[in-house]
C-alpha cells in the first residue's frame, strides 16, 4: 500500500500551472519537522516535494500561502528522465490525495462564530491515480466549504 501522511508547512506561495491538456497543477515544497536522533527534544526539517492536481491545486491556490500548516496524505512516486547533459535522473515527489487546512480565522464581529466554523475544513477524496496519467475527477460542490 502506497500511503504516507504528513503535516508541515508550505515553503512558498503556492502557483498554479496549467498543462497541455487543462489539468491544473500545483507543485509545492513542505517543510516537516522530524526528531533529529539522540537530540532530546530537538527537531530538523525535511523539505518534501508534492504535487496537487485539479481541484486540490484549486483549494491550495486559494486558500494557503506561504507558512501555512497542512496536513496531507498521499502517494509516493517517482519519475525517471534524462536531463539536458544525459544522465539519467529520478525525481520523487508525493501526490496529493487528501489535504486537511487549518481552521478559517476567528471572526472579528462582535456576535460569537457558529459551531461550524470552528471545525477544520477538509478535502477528502478517495482518489486512484495511475502512473500513465489517469486522473480522478470529483466535483467542486462536494467541497465543504
């Protein structure tokens, strides 16, 4: 089972870039803290390369910016090329299949916010992408927000 789960923080802004075939895509790095070994309570980052797809690029581009916390489960991949030189090179990067944000900001009315906007928003998708670039759609109004 191809499965990891992370939390972490966006690197940069996020942009979104659109390919021949009108998929939208977002590639981003996080920042996720691990324990370094032997360090106590000590922690270093990992920088992890994802890609989000069509309605997830959707959702990050709008709502993340750079530092923004997520949490994110996903698929591992990796992808072989040749570079300018002709070496043979291969990428890895995780795609992008579940992604949970961070709750909106409190509200700055003076009435209290309702119940439901205190809870964390979430993207679920039970999504299987394939590596000859078979994607799964789902539609924008099934979003919970």
């Amino acid at each position: 089972m191809n499965d990891c789960k992370f939390t972490g923080r966006l690197t940069a802004d996020p942009e979104v870039r659109t390919t021949q075939n009108g998929h939208r895509v977002v590639p981003f790095t996080l920042a996720v803290d691990r324990m370094k070994k032997g360090a106590g309570e000590q922690t270093q980052a990992d920088f992890l390369r994802f890609e989000a797809w069509d309605n997830h690029a959707d959702t990050i581009s709008k709502y993340c910016r750079k530092g923004t916390k997520l949490l994110i489960s996903g698929a591992a991949r990796a992808e072989s090329y040749t570079d300018q030189s002709g070496n043979k090179r291969t990428k890895y990067f995780f795609l992008v299949r579940f992604l949970e944000l961070p709750p909106k900001p409190p509200q700055t009315q003076q009435t209290q916010p309702s119940d439901q906007s205190q809870q964390i928003r979430k993207t679920p998708v039970d999504v299987t992408v394939t590596y000859d670039d078979d994607f799964a759609y789902y539609d924008e109004q099934d979003l919970p927000f």
